[in-house]
C-alpha cells in the first residue's frame, strides 16, 4: 500500500521534491504541499482506494506524512470491509 500512496503524493502533493527521498514520517507540508494540494491528494486517494474521508478526518494531521495518510487509508479501507 505504502508503494501506492507515494505514487499518488507523487502526482497529486505538488511536492517539488521526489516523493522517494522521503521518509514514511517527513511532514509532506514542510516539503511544500499546500492546503489547496492536500484537497487534490484527498481526492486520488479516495479514487485509488474508493474510500471517502469523513469531514472528522479532513485535518491536516491525517495528510501530514506518507504513515499518517497510510495509518487513515487502512482504517477507512477495513470500516469498508
């Protein structure tokens, strides 16, 4: 899953750096994603894994790293099991 989520930060963050030479806890914003690129990278993963975030989950901490966005995506995927 984590090979997954980086392809889709990858193409949706807007990170000027290469996903790759993150590690699984770098703050994503503080390589440059922005509030208005974590709407688009909500919006691939939900595509990807056909989930939805709930508005309790739609906070930045939840799209703060690769592990926090995994860490969401495996819940929401298991409530959907």
């Amino acid at each position: 899953m984590m090979d997954q989520i980086r392809e889709i930060v990858a193409r949706h963050s807007g990170l000027a750096v290469d996903v790759s030479s993150l590690g699984d806890t770098a703050d994503l914003y503080e390589a440059g994603m922005t509030s208005f690129a974590s709407v688009d990278l909500m919006l691939g993963l939900e595509e990807a894994f056909n989930v939805e975030f709930p508005d309790a989950m739609l906070t930045r901490k939840t799209f703060a790293s690769l592990k926090a966005i995994a860490d969401a995506v495996s819940k929401l995927t298991a409530e959907a099991a």
